[in-house]
RNA sequence: GGGCGCGUAGCUCAGCGGUAGAGCACUGUGUUGACAUCGCAGGGGUCACAAGUUCGAACCUUGUCGUGCCCACCA
C-alpha cells in the first residue's frame, strides 16, 4: 500500500477547537507524518460541517439579540445570513488547526454544503429513494417543541428525573364500578383511545370488550387486552394514548385504535382536546387535568416516582413522541453488509471491544428520520403537486422528467431540510469527487484509519459504513480507532456551563489570570454560575497558564493516547512536557556546540561507546515504529521519552565529554557523528509528534551532516536494524557495568555526604577478567564520571577497612577515606544494604526450594533464579565481611 | 434490565503469567562550560477484596464491593 488517506471529522463550523478535536488532530497528524516520512502518499482531507440545528440556533441567537426572529427574515434571506456568518467565522477551528501544526492538505478542503457535496446529497437521496430504501411516511417522531423539528432517536437524550405517577379511576359505561390506571403523563389521558390489560390477568379477564368513560372528554373507550401490559406494575391497568407515546403507537395499530393528536407543534393543547384544555402549555394542561380529576373524585392517589425524561441534546427541550410526515431511510438492507464488513474483518476496531457496541446498535437498528423542519441544510430534493403527490429528482427540472410532468403543473420543494448526519455520512467518498471517478477517489478510498471518538460511533461511523458499503461497494476505512474523551483534572466534562473548559490555544500561547477568568465567565447559559467558576479558575490557576508550546502540547496529547479510557488532562502533564522539548533543545545546542566548525567524519569505526548508544537507538526506533502500528502513542511517546532523556541526554552526551575534553584528537570526529546522527535520527522518530521542534533542530544541523533535503518532513522513516552491526549486545552488557560502576560510587558521595566536587581515589577489588578487562576499556569516561583523583587495583588481601564500598557480584568499588570516613554512618549504609540482600537471597532460596518450581518453570527462569541467587549471597558475603572489618576498626 | 470499562506509589496513569514501573508531587544535596524548565542520590505500593487455576497471579477464572459510561418502551 503506497497510499495512505485519513479523514477529518468535520467540526462543526460553528465551532472553535476544544481540547478533544486538539487530541483527535494530534493523533491524526502523528500517522499522517509518519506516514508520509514513510513514503506514501497521504491525504489527511479537512473540511467542515454545516451542523444544521447548532449552526441555525447560533444565528438565530444573533438575530435574536437584534430582536429578529428568523420568520422575520423569511427562509431566503435567513439562509443567506447563516451563509454570510459561516463567511466571516466559519474557518476559526481552521486557523487554530494550523498553529496546531496539523498537516492537512488544506488545498483539499471540503465543506458539507459545498456545490459539489450538495450534489452528492441529491445524488444519493434520490438514488436511495428509487430503490426504496428512502421513503415519506406517517409515524410517531420524537419532536423537539422549541425547535419545531422532528429528530433522530440518537439526537434524544433520556435522564432519570424525579416525576409522580398518578393513579386515575376510569368508571364503567355500565355504571358497575371503575378501573384505576397508573401514568406518569396524566394530560395525555385526552387523548386516550382504550385501557388495555394483560389477557392473562384474571382480574381483568370479564372486562375485556367493556366501555370505560374516559373522564373529562365524555367519550368512550374500550377495554382490550395486550400482551405488552405487565400485570405486576400498577393496577394492571394501561392507559393507551396511541398519537402520543410509542408502545401505545404499536398497541394502537396492533388493535386499529383511532389515533387522536391532542397537540400543536408547540406542545399545547389543540382542537383535539376538550375546550378547556385547548391553546395550554402540556404541562399547564396536566396540573388542570390533574386538579379537574381531583375535583371529580377521579384521582385515587399520587405517588413520587423517578422516570426517564426524554429530552432534544441541542434545545434541553423535552421531547414529544409526535405523530407526522417525515421522511425516513430504511436501514435495514444498508445494515447488513455494513455488520459484515465489521464481521469479517475488512474494517476493525480498535480497541475491538468498541465492535460488541457497534454490533449491539446495528441489530437493533430502526428506521432513521432524516427530514427536519429547518432551514439550514440541505433541502430535500422532493416536489408536491396540489394533490400531495410526491416527485423526487436531483432538482425540479429532472423531477419532471422523471414523471414525465408538464410544466402545467405547478410543484412546490418539500420544506425541510436533512438531518446533518446524512450527508457526514458520505464524507469519506463526497470530498473525493464522488459520483465523477477522479484520480482522488481512485487513491484515497478507502481511507486507511478512522480516528475519532466512541461518542458518534452511531451517528457517523454505523452511518458511514453503511453508504461507503451501498455506494462505493467498498468499506470507507480499514480501522476504526477510538479514543478516549479529554476530561478536566477532576475527570468531569469539559464543558463551558462548568467554566472548566481549557483552550488549547491557551496552552500553546499562555494566557494570563485575568483573560481566563473572563474568558470562561462571559457568555454563559446561566450568569449565576459566573462566581463560583470564577473562584474556582483562580483556585486552580492562581498564575494563569503558562506558555507551554505546541509541540509540549501535542506529545502531551501522544502521551495520553492510551487504550480508549478517558483521560484526565492535568497540566502538570505538559509541563513535564515542556521540559523534555526543553530537554532536547538543550542537547542540541550542546551538540552544535561540539561540533560546529569541527571535523565531523562520516566513515568512521565507532568505538564501543558509540557503539552502545547506536544500538539503542536501534531499539528504540524499533519500538517507536511498532507502536504507532498499534496505534499507540502512549507507548511511542515513552519510548521516546526515556531514550532521549534517560539515555542520550543522560549517559550518552556525559560519556562523550571525556573523548571531546580528551587528549585523543583521532576519536573526537567519531563521535562528534554519533552525537550528530544520534540526533537527527531522533529528530525523524519525533518529527510526528513535535513538529516544530524537530524542523528547528533539524535544519541547524542538517548541513554537519550532509543531509540533502528542505525539510525533515520529507525525510525517510528511520528503520531498525538498518545499520550493519548486529544488536550489540555485549556492548549493553559493557554499558550497563560501567553505569552500575559509576552509580555505587556516586551513591557513596551521596550516601556519605560527601561533597560532589571532591575528588576521590578509587580502589577496585576482587572482579574477574571481564571486570578489569572493562575497568581498562572505560577508565578514562569512569574517572570523568565520579571525578575520580586516582584509581588502582588492589590485591585481595589489601586493608579495606578505611573504605566506603559499593558491590558488583564479585568487584568491590573501594573509596578510601582515611580518617574522614564516618565509620558509623558507613556501617548504617552497609546494613541497609545488607538487610535487602537478605531478603533478596530468602526470596530466592525459597523459590528455588520449592521441587516443583524447579521441575515445572521453564529451565531459563530456573537458571535466572540461580544466578540471582548467586549474586545476592555473593553481595551478602562481601558486606558481611566489610561490615565485621568496619566493626573491628570501631572497637 | 442489558452491555462495556475502571479500581496499581500522595495525584494522573502504563504494565496484563516469571525479582512492582513512568510522569508529576515528596526528601537530601549540588551553580563541575547543553540544560536549575537542570544534575546527582533517595523515600514511597499485602497492585480494591475473597476463593480458585498454576511451580509461579497485579496479570487467567469465578464471586463480592466500589466507581464510570453506553443502550433499553415498563405505564
């Protein structure tokens, strides 16, 4: 695969950048980078959306301010300010996704209403419509009564709140007794049409077929029997309101019920109701029917109840289950092979549990209502005539023609628009060129990663899928990742009503205490709230933000890119960050400082110390690569992390100063290239998650080496195992004794307080071949390192007891310290020291006590554990022996 | 009611079958020519609990407790 293609959730353009689109960008520019460092080409395609509802109340807001309403307007000239505002701030989140340094190909970027996108949307309505897999019909919508729209079941949000049920008695036609019914809904009894009970509940079973007299309406309505009643709840007894709640719905059409709409579109009460309910708000009409019924000796009892309120995500309003014409998409033939492709495999989650909640959601999918009754969007491609008949075409020419009408008759555009979600869902082949079969389309689909979050898993991944499918014959993406959501430092939702929203631009740029406090209390939903978010942003930021820097940011994003869990985003996070670009730039300037003018030379037989960094740098772009193949930046982060500080920086550029401070000229062009190298392979491995940094670096010594090329985006993808030395293995093994050798004297200064410009004399004891072997190897970088004054090999026999010891299996790292030596604290030292030796040659023996650990554990770890044990009863021998020398010197 | 997670150092999180890890915070110490946004050294965890599988469990199984999210028509 040379090609490589991600598509950007379109943000909304109403929107500027939070802290998750910041997190998603991240994420997505990482692979888009390593990507094209990789070789391929790659599309990273942006674009916007036109967010339909969010964008229309945005506007409208305004209008509002200016004490417009949009019906002043009218349609056209409302529609051409939503246009003029998406003009002027549409490409906010734009401008912010380039200091972001995401590295979109802007030329490419698309905008859902577009020209060429309408067309897409027309293009596929009509298409889906001719198969009949689009169609217009009468049911039950969820009706948001604010916006005066219908909407999707995903765009309704329940919540358990505190309610009352009410127990209301029905009496008999006959006059020989009542039923009670429980409900929760009380007004909705106007429109009620029957009572229904469980056909085997016997305390019902003669009544079924019996009148009741529905109180306050003077009508009559029957009693039938239901298997949906649940004679357990109640009185057993259901009140069935068929054009107002969705079970009565499907048990009214199950029984022919009359459906009767009691409401206008406004949530009052309508012709349909008794005259002295009609023109009242829902919830006016249900404290009058309540107290009517009281009046009336009909109301039985009141109890609290919690129930769940359906309520419209965009208006809080509380949704109206509503009986109208909508048009619809019938998704259960798109369903299918959208579930297989997930099935088998052509697509994948990741991580793979997130495809149990997609499965669960495609199997239980329903019909999706894709007309609503706005302005903003895209209008739907359908024509009435004055008899309420029904032509769909790309527009009203080739609606005609299709029907082959005449322009005799007059036709008028069907006034709604569709629902946003539609035309997102063709995204993935509608900013290619689709339905043209450009060169674009040809490479770039099916992109190769989805990265977005698990919250429009339904909306927009199920959905995209499912065209991409029916379309293009062909799943949109190979993988789905999701990640987590960003929450605050107290893991609530960012959100702008908590004012505890941090801007991610704020955390590139700074911002001082003031200009935040104002910014998260201006604006707000409820003014009230602006006091305790003020005291709380002063809480928590009593100096503001700090200027962090973009590439902080983003490997701070990186960092936290684990497994799908929420993320708690704390700022001590980036700051820690922002010392590690700080880290490196340092390291840098201390490379060029080395090196600039110097003899730097390509060809060179490294010695063991270069060796040594070079192979692990090997590893770790190993495992820089493997884990960005497995999408995860946590792990690439930490790998990069340690490398550069805890190795580069921390061992390899200290070891370097005693060759560059040295007498031998012939091995200082060496290493100036390793620390050059070094570096620029470094620079390549974070180039996608430090962009800038990286570059600036980059560019300073690009020319040392010789390295052809303008910029380090372009440059190849660092590969392990590349280089010609097999991995060094030994080289590690030399390493990682001369650091042990270094720490155990260093732990004595430290340990023994002593002053860290002393020097010392340094006495070895004991060792085997390799020990000397290597203590001639690394003299020189050793004695730098512990700023040694002299070092000598001392035979076995030699008094020791004016020394401070450090042990390494059988070497003894001596520091004599003739009368300065603070026997009892050095005696604390060893103690404690030998008391952990203890209980590491306890644990060792008792493992390897145990017959069966022996006969069972693979022979490796049994010989690890021999060894271990070895070198703990060796370590223990030797202190004992210091210890008992130490003793006899105090007595 | 169903589904998916999570409970590991003071905090935020990795680890997911072989001696408990990171960052931040903490303690001591230090201006040795990359870096005090730093160096060096150090303290700190019966890995929620219980039982099981295994030579061996933070990791696998089962259960319990706590906690978060998603889905669902109980009037």
């Amino acid at each position: 695969l040379y090609r490589y293609c991600i598509i950007l959730t379109p943000p909304n353009v109403t929107g500027s950048m939070h802290m998750c689109h910041a997190f998603q960008d991240t994420i997505m520019d990482c692979h888009t980078r390593s990507q094209r460092m990789q070789g391929k080409n790659t599309l990273w395609q942006p674009g916007t959306d036109h967010a339909g509802i969010a964008t229309q109340m945005v506007v409208e807001r305004q209008l509002l301010a200016k004490g417009i309403s949009r019906h002043d307007l009218g349609r056209d000239r409302f529609v051409e300010a939503v246009w003029q505002w998406k003009e002027e701030s549409g490409d906010t989140i734009s401008r912010q996704m380039r200091r972001l340094g995401a590295s979109v190909d802007w030329q490419a970027h698309r905008f859902t209403m577009d020209d060429e996108l309408s067309l897409t949307v027309r293009k596929v309505f009509v298409s889906l419509y001719k198969e009949g897999l689009i169609y217009r019909g009468q049911r039950l919508v969820n009706w948001d009564p604010v916006l005066h729209t219908a909407l999707s079941d995903l765009e309704v949000l329940s919540e358990e709140e505190n309610g009352k049920l009410w127990h209301i008695c029905y009496p008999r036609a006959d006059g020989r007794g009542q039923v009670v019914v429980a409900t929760t809904r009380p007004e909705t009894l106007l429109g009620d049409t029957a009572v229904a009970v469980n056909p085997q509940d016997e305390r019902y079973s003669d009544l079924v077929g019996l009148m009741l007299e529905l109180p306050l309406t003077g009508r009559r309505i029957p009693i039938i029997a239901d298997d949906y009643v649940d004679p357990g709840f109640g009185s057993g007894c259901v009140k069935i309101t068929p054009a107002h709640d969705f079970n009565d719905y499907e048990i009214g059409k199950r029984h022919d019920l009359p459906m009767i709409n009691i409401l206008n579109p406004d949530a009052t009460l309508n012709e349909n109701a008794p005259l002295a309910y009609q023109g009242l708000d829902r919830f006016k009409a249900r404290e009058k029917v309540v107290a009517d019924l009281q009046a009336a000796g009909l109301l039985e009892r009141v109890e609290s109840h919690k129930l769940m309120i359906p309520r419209g995500d965009r208006s809080q309003a509380v949704v109206e289950p509503y009986l109208t014409d909508q048009w619809y998409v019938k998704v259960e033939p798109l369903a299918k092979p959208a579930i297989e492709a997930v099935e088998d495999g052509r697509i994948q989650f990741v991580p793979a549990n997130w495809s149990r909640t997609y499965f669960d959601w495609m199997h239980r999918i329903e019909d999706w209502c894709i007309s609503r009754q706005l302005w903003w969007g895209h209008r739907i491609p359908a024509w009435y005539d004055d008899k309420g008949n029904i032509y769909v075409g790309m527009d009203e020419q080739d609606a005609r023609l299709r029907c082959g009408l005449d322009s005799s008759i007059s036709l008028r555009q069907d006034e709604d628009v569709l629902d946003t979600w539609f035309s997102s869902a063709l995204w993935p082949f509608s900013t290619l060129g689709w339905p043209e079969p450009t060169a674009r389309l040809k490479s770039f689909y099916p992109g190769s990663v989805l990265v977005t979050g698990f919250d429009i898993i339904f909306f927009w991944v199920a959905r995209m899928i499912m065209m991409g499918m029916k379309f293009m014959d062909d799943v949109p993406f190979r993988t789905v990742y999701i990640h987590g959501l960003i929450r605050d430092g107290q893991g609530q939702k960012m959100s702008k009503s908590k004012g505890n929203v941090l801007d991610p631009l704020d955390l590139i740029d700074g911002i001082d205490l003031e200009s935040l406090v104002a910014k998260r209390t201006t604006g707000l939903m409820q003014p009230k709230m602006a006091s305790a978010i003020e005291k709380a942003t002063r809480k928590e930021f009593p100096e503001g933000i700090p200027a962090y820097g973009t590439d902080a940011l983003r490997f701070t994003f990186a960092a936290l890119a684990t497994t799908g869990r929420d993320i708690r985003f704390e700022l001590g996070r980036v700051e820690g960050n922002r010392n590690f670009c700080n880290k490196l730039w340092n390291a840098a300037r201390f490379v060029l400082m080395q090196t600039e003018g110097q003899t730097v030379k390509a060809s060179f037989e490294p010695g063991p110390i270069d060796r040594w960094i070079l192979s692990r740098m090997d590893r770790m772009v190993s495992e820089v690569d493997a884990h960005l193949g497995e999408y995860r930046l946590d792990l690439a982060a930490q790998s990069l992390y340690e490398f550069v500080w805890n190795e580069y920086c921390d061992w390899y550029l200290e070891f370097t100063k005693s060759t560059l401070q040295g007498e031998d000229e012939n091995a200082k062009p060496a290493t100036r290239h390793t620390l050059l190298s070094v570096l620029e392979t470094t620079l390549r491995c974070l180039h996608p998650i430090m962009p800038f940094i990286s570059e600036e670096i980059w560019q300073r010594i690009r020319p040392q080496l010789g390295i052809q090329g303008d910029t380090i985006m372009l440059q190849p993808w660092p590969q392990a195992g590349r280089r010609d030395q097999s991995p060094d293995q030994d080289i590690d093994q030399d390493i990682h004794w001369l650091k042990e050798v270094i720490q155990g004297v260093r732990r004595i200064r430290s340990e023994l307080n002593i002053s860290p410009g002393k020097p010392l004399d340094i006495r070895f004891q004991g060792g085997n071949e390799t020990d000397r072997e290597r203590l001639q190897c690394y003299q020189g970088v050793f004695g730098q390192l512990v700023r040694a004054a002299s070092i000598q090999w001392v035979d076995d026999l030699a008094d020791t007891s004016q020394c401070a010891v450090a042990l390494l299996a059988e070497l003894k790292i001596l520091v004599p310290l003739a009368g300065l030596i603070d026997v009892d604290a050095e005696l604390t030292r060893l103690h404690k020291q030998l008391e952990g030796e203890k209980a590491h040659v306890k644990t060792c023996q008792s493992r390897l006590g145990n017959r069966r650990f022996v006969e069972n554990a693979p022979a490796e770890v049994v010989e690890q554990e021999r060894q271990r044990l070895s070198e703990h009863e060796s370590n223990l021998t030797r202190l004992d022996e210091q210890i008992k020398k130490l003793q006899s010197m105090n007595n």
